[in-house]
C-alpha cells in the first residue's frame, strides 16, 4: 500500500468516468490560490487510500504544450508530498477521490505550485477530519 519510494502510480491516478460524474455532482469543493478542489469519499478498487486527477483549462492556456507542463508540475509537487494526506486518509481508515483544476491565468515555477499543493494537501487532511467528526 504505501512504500518508502516517493511514487505515482497508475492505480492511484483517478480514470472512472463514473468516479468524476460523481465528483462533480456531488462532490465537496474548497479553494487554494492556485486550485479549485473537488473530493468526495469514495469506495475504490485499489490498495492506495486516494485517487486523484489534475486538470487545467483550455480556456486559460491555449497551448497544449502549458496545459502538460502545469499538469507534469502539479502531479510531480504532489507525488513529493502526498505522504501528507495519505497518513491522515490510513489513521482514520478512509479512501477518497480527488479532482484539481488548475485557476491561474499565467504559467507558474515549480517551487510555487508545490508550496501550493502542500497548502491544498493540509486543507484536504483538515476538511477530511472536520468531515470524519461531523459523522
């Protein structure tokens, strides 16, 4: 399940179409000053306690060649530091989708978008908790 190796496998990356049309109606949505953030707990076929997918919009990035470059930054800072939500996720035993749209308009540097994933990475364990309470 989780390894010493700072890894992104395929098994964690989120593909069901199924899993996003739920997301998106009716998932939690919270905002960081880079991401939008859709989750939900979700039952999922894999060992990995989340799945997550990143997005970036057509609209603001014309380029395919900048949409990859912000989704390869985005997946890179949060490979680096997932181990931040999936300690919370395995102590208290839950499994969650997760979908980050990208909302700033200029390309950004690596350092800035990883400090704003362990920003977004923090507020997700704390909303996780929050939720887990209020059940």
């Amino acid at each position: 399940m989780i390894t010493g190796r700072e890894t992104f496998r395929k098994s964690e990356r989120l593909c069901s179409r199924k899993t996003i049309t739920s997301l998106f109606e009716s998932g939690n949505i919270f905002y960081s000053p880079l991401f939008k953030v859709v989750w939900e707990k979700a039952v999922l076929k894999t060992t990995y306690p989340a799945q997550i997918a990143f997005s970036v919009s057509k609209k603001g990035f014309r380029h395919a060649v900048t949409r990859n470059l912000l989704k390869r930054r985005m997946k890179e800072a949060y490979r680096k530091n997932k181990q931040i939500l999936y300690s919370c996720l395995v102590r208290e035993n839950i499994q969650i989708a997760v979908i980050v749209i990208f909302r700033g308009n200029s390309l950004i540097d690596f350092p800035t978008i990883e400090k704003s994933v362990m920003e977004m990475l923090y507020n997700l364990t704390a909303l996780i908790r929050e939720n887990k309470k209020n059940c």
